[in-house]
C-alpha cells in the first residue's frame, strides 16, 4: 500500500463544495490500485485573510514543503481584492516550489452542449502548456503619484533563457507523446523585446524535437482561430499571460469553465506540484451544492499521473466521460439540475 500525504486547501467559495468530491473520486479508485491518500486540511482562504489580515501564515510554505502534492480548492471572495488573494496564496506556492509548467487539458466531451456549431465529441482534445512563474506576471514596477492627474503606473515582463527553455521542452516532449503537433503563442509582431526573444528560444528548443511539428501564431489570430477550428491544435505554449487566456477560452470553446482542470507542476519533483481547478470561486452559486465538479475531479486526475499512476488517472478521465456522455446527470451550467452530489455519485457508479 502506497500512502500519499495531500496538503488540502479548500479555499473559498464553491472550493469547499468541489474539493470533497474530488476526494470521494480519488479515495475510490485509490482503492483498486493500493494507493491510500491522507489529506491535511488549511485554512487558507479569504476568511482567514478577513479575520487574521493574511492568505496564509508565515511558515506557510515551509509547512506545504514536506507533502507529497498540494490540492487547492478554489480562492477569492468579495471584500477581497483579487490581487491581494492570488499574490498571497497562489504565486508564491508556485513560484517557491518551481512549479514553472501550468498543464491545462482541454476537451469537448461526448454528451456535453459545445457552444461552436460544427465542433462535437472528439474534435476538441487539446493541452495548453502555459508558462508559469515569470513573463508578464512579476513583481517589478510600481505606481507613482498616486490620485493625481499625472497618475502612472509601470509593470515590467520578465524573460529568461532558462525560464523559456524548460517550458518550451516540457511542451515538446509533450507533443511528441501526443499527435507530434505544437504551437507557440507569440505578439513578436507588435512586443519588440520579450516576445521575439521567447521566439528564437523556443525555436532552439524545436531543434532537438525533429519528430515534432511545429509552428507559432500571434496570440490575437491564435485565438480567433482556436474559437473557428479548434481541431487544428493540440499542444499549445505560451507565455503565463497567454496561456492564462488560451485555456480559459479553450475551456469555454470545450463546454463550460466549470470543467478545466489544472497541474502546476513541477517537473523534476523537488517540490510538491499543486493541483487546482481554474473556475475560481464564483460566489454567485456558493453554498447552493450546485457547482460542477469536473474541474477538480480531473484535476486529482492529473495528480494521479504525476504521481506515477497513469492507469488509475486515465480510469478517472474515462468515468468522467462516462458519465458526461451518460447525459442523464448534468450541473446547472450544462444545462441540468443536478447537484455536485448527484454527480459524483452518478461519476462514482460508472467509475
């Protein structure tokens, strides 16, 4: 029996709804391949924010150090501005352990309303691997003269060689696993600096990859293209700003947000990987139990695969396409009334 220690943060919102369901998921099929989870649930949320005045406490990371993965529920509430939840939780467990590659899968799953007329089942399979710790997220810049006319505000990109590389690799090695098809997101037409230079490099990594074909679209066509003919794609590399938008609409050209997944990986395994749904906390249907919990019951599946357990992950995915396909059981925004019990009991029994 292998026994994985899972630090558990539900968060906010429809996080504390979803991230039980992915439990009741993983603890089933643990059981059919020997495998036993134990999660330590944290606090870290919104609320802890309102009542202590931080995300999380200071020894935060070093106490996430030692865990085997990280499972992270959903973050953000009103009264909380954005920036302050996401740079006081999420960045710095991503930046502190490495976790450089945001896997993002995407599919239009059998029995599942698309919103593009001629896409159905199986044209939509694609994986967006987005950059991230550095690029158009960081840390630097300021904002100067504050509530006067002359008000200005400055944010400054940041672009390594070795940042590009590893991302750019992981994507290749991906592909080639894959159909053997890339495509790099760039604006090298219009961003004079960064965006060339993340070409060239990408390029360099492409010369050790002769197998894979690959090419790369301005971000602004890209997307055009991925809402006209989604099927053309498969994996896809970005920046963290591109690839933050090219998933989030990937998964609405797939369905519904509700059912994006995510992995932030580390992959060399220095450090847990955080596995998260991306739908956020959407506090307009919190505590109703209607949210959908595809999202973070494909992400323990992603979890599953990195830890080195592909069969069991591919048994999940498959139970999720089961039961999409099923038709019988849907959430709200596919256009159901099921709750998120009723879905994972109805995902558990073809699981």
């Amino acid at each position: 029996m292998t026994l994985y220690r899972i630090a558990s943060i539900p968060g906010d919102g429809i996080g504390r709804e979803v991230t039980p369901a992915a439990y009741r998921v993983l603890d089933a099929v643990a059981r059919r391949h020997g495998i036993t989870f134990s999660y330590d649930e944290f606090d870290w949320s919104c609320e802890r924010y309102l009542r202590e005045g931080a995300m999380m406490p200071e020894d935060g990371l070093d106490r996430l150090r030692a865990y085997d993965a990280i499972f992270l529920g959903a973050i953000g509430a009103p009264g909380v501005a954005d920036h302050v939840s996401l740079w006081g939780l999420l960045i710095p467990i991503r930046r502190a352990f490495r976790q450089y590659v945001n896997l993002r899968p995407i599919r239009l799953f059998e029995g599942v309303p698309g919103p593009l007329r001629a896409a159905k089942a199986g044209d939509v399979d694609l994986v967006v691997v987005r950059e991230n710790v550095e690029g158009e997220y960081s840390e630097i810049g300021g904002r100067m003269n504050r509530g006067f006319p002359e008000e200005l505000a400055v944010q400054e990109a940041v672009f390594t060689r070795g940042g590009i590389s590893r991302v750019a690799s992981y994507a290749f090695e991906l592909a080639g696993r894959r159909s053997g098809r890339l495509t790099s997101a760039t604006k090298s037409n219009g961003i004079v600096h960064t965006l060339p230079f993340w070409d060239e490099v990408v390029a360099e990594v492409a010369g050790g990859y002769p197998s894979v074909t690959w090419d790369q679209e301005h971000i602004d066509a890209l997307c055009a293209k991925l809402v006209l003919d989604p099927g053309r794609f498969d994996v896809i590399v970005g920046s963290n700003l591109f690839g933050d938008i090219l998933s989030d609409l990937g998964a609405a050209v797939a369905g519904s947000i509700g059912m994006a997944p995510s992995g932030n990986l580390n992959p060399e395994r220095d450090f847990p990987s955080m596995f998260e749904p991306v739908h956020g906390s959407a506090p307009d249907i919190a505590g109703r139990g209607i949210a959908n919990p595809v999202g973070a019951i494909w992400s323990a599946a992603l979890m599953l695969e990195h830890l080195g357990h592909a069969e069991a992950a591919r048994e999940v995915t498959d139970a999720i396409a089961s039961a999409l396909a099923s038709g019988a059981t849907r959430t709200a925004d596919l256009g159901g009334s099921a709750t998120t019990g009723d879905f994972t009991t109805t995902l558990l029994n073809h699981l």
